[in-house]
C-alpha cells in the first residue's frame, strides 16, 4: 500500500494534464502484451500491421519499457509542465534531458538505460525520432478519439471537485483509491511505504492505454504523478449508435454521415469504398469535402493515406448518438 499524504497547499496544486508522450509509453507497453484483457485489440492488430510494413524497429523503446516491469523510468516520461502538451513540446524535454539525469538512475536499470548512457545525445533524439515516427503511425490516426475521451474525464473530475471537494474528487477515480483524512492510498502491487508531497501537490494523467492498472511516481525531480485509467474506457473503441449516422444525415447528407460513422478507425479511401458500397471516386469526393470542413484528416501508413475522424468530428458523432 502506497500512502500519499496532503497538506492543504498540496491541496491547492493538485491539477490534472494529458500527455502524449505518456500515452506513447503505454501503447507502447500494450503492444507487447501488456493488455490482458484484451481492450486494445482491435487498434493493436491495425497498428502492428503498419509498424511491420514500415519496418519500424521498436527495440530502443520497448527495451525501456518491459513487460511486466515495476517501474518505468522517470526521463522518459516525465510529468508535464501544462495541462495539455503537444508531443512536440514532450519530445524537446526527452531530447534536453541532463546526462547527469541518465547517471542518476541507478535503480532504472532496464538494458535500454545503459544504452542512453553511453552517448546521451545521439541516443535521446534517436529515441525522440523513433517516438515520433510511432506517432504518426500508431497513434496520430487515433489521438483525436483518444483526447475527447482523456478530456471528457477531466470535465467530469472537476465537476465532482466543484461539488463536493477533494473527497469526492478521488472518490470514484479508481477503485484501488481510498481518500481519508488528508492521505490517499493507493493499492500498489510493487510499491509500498508513505510519501508526502511537500507543497508541490498531485498531478493526475488519465491514460486510454494505462488500463486497467494504475502508475505512480513520486520521484523528487518531478511533480509527483497518478495516471489512472479514465471512466467509460471500455467503449474506447466501440462504433457508434446507428442514430447517430441517421441524425448526421439530416445535416452532412446520407454519404458523409455513413463515412463519418465509419471511421471508428482510421481506414483507406478503398477499405471504406468496400464497406460502404459507395465508389473509389465517390469516397474520395466526399473525404475531401468533409476534411475541408475540418471533419476529416489524412495520415500517410507507407503507400497509403488513412483517414480519420477530427477532434471536432468525435465531439459531433458522439453528440449526434446521444
């Protein structure tokens, strides 16, 4: 048991934030068999597909990242500055890291650690182009899902917060958290003792691809930080109503409303001419009329362009289901 106690500043510097480069991490994690429960599978079999095709090598990362591992290390992922920052705002910090930070982590002692250590400069942008090219392949298509949902937690946790404080903020967070008196405890399968905070408060990071564990660090380096999987993360995945393609209709037309529901996934020109029974031509036509109105956007997977939903997208079908 892992307990965490609050002053009243610590109080008042709790805060929330989404990282991106956290939600790297843990796909990363995910892909190599973290996700027991099998939530992710669907985006793993695509995502697998295209790393295999890109030829992706992601040794560097996963060997910083094994499965089980008690810990991951703090440089690679550390605790945001912001509410809301982009992976490349993520990836200067992993790049600027201090060699002296790399040296420090004795008790990080994955065969990756060793590797950055010998040449911190050229082994942390590799590590950042490396990230980033996962990115855009594995996780870009998909983050505009993955945020609305990260976001919608955050709007419902200050909520709770607004109503009724910091009880019954942690209340029904996560059900291996227990508020009492001023601590939180925190049932850790590997770490245990108690922690104060000393002023700097709790950073909580609702991560899509954390489930159904939770992370901890409290690391004096950094702000200490709880990543909790967020409530609904199970309909992560799921298509939408039917109602929601027919409400769309009325507005968008029956073609681009079909196409919109359609892409629960990123999918190609042809997938959707396949599974819509619309023509080639005619997908093409009505993509480039939905991404123009900011509804649909293109990624490159090798010799093929995936499209998506936007943030605004996910907001509107999500809505329109309702």
């Amino acid at each position: 048991m892992l307990e965490i106690e609050f002053s009243a500043e610590d109080v008042a510097r709790t805060r929330f934030a989404i990282s991106p480069l956290w939600e790297v991490v843990a796909a990363v994690r995910v892909l190599s068999g973290a996700d027991e429960q099998t939530l992710h599978r669907r985006w793993a079999a695509r995502v697998r597909d295209r790393i295999a095709a890109a030829r992706l090598d992601l040794t560097p990362l996963t060997s910083l990242v094994p499965v089980p591992a008690p810990s991951i290390p703090g440089f690679l992922c550390p605790p945001p500055s912001t509410s809301g920052p982009t992976l490349a705002v993520e990836l200067a910090a992993l790049r600027a890291t201090p060699p002296e930070r790399l040296r420090a982590s004795a008790a990080e002692a994955q065969p990756g650690v060793d590797a950055l250590r010998a040449d911190p400069e050229r082994a942390l942008g590799r590590l950042a182009d490396l990230i980033a090219a996962f990115w855009e392949l594995a996780m870009a298509p998909y983050w505009p899902r993955i945020q609305t949902h990260l976001e919608a937690d955050i709007q419902y946790r200050a909520r709770r917060f607004a109503g009724g404080g910091t009880r019954t903020l942690f209340e029904d967070l996560e059900p291996r958290l227990a508020w009492n008196a001023g601590t939180l405890s925190v049932r850790h399968r590997f770490v245990h003792g108690v922690r104060k905070l000393d002023g700097r408060g709790l950073l909580l990071v609702p991560s899509a691809f954390v489930w159904p564990r939770i992370f901890s660090t409290t690391d004096p380096l950094y702000q200490p930080t709880l990543r909790y999987p967020p409530r609904g993360i199970g309909t992560l995945w799921e298509a939408p109503p039917e109602s929601a393609s027919q409400a769309l209709s009325g507005v968008l037309g029956r073609s681009r409303a079909h196409l919109l529901a359609e892409l629960t996934a990123p999918a190609s020109t042809t997938e959707l001419a396949g599974r819509t029974g619309l023509t080639p031509g005619g997908v093409s036509q009505h993509l480039g009329a939905l991404r123009a109105a900011g509804l649909v956007s293109a990624h490159r997977a090798g010799r093929s362009v995936l499209y998506a939903r936007t943030r605004v997208a996910e907001e509107l079908v999500a809505g329109a289901g309702r």
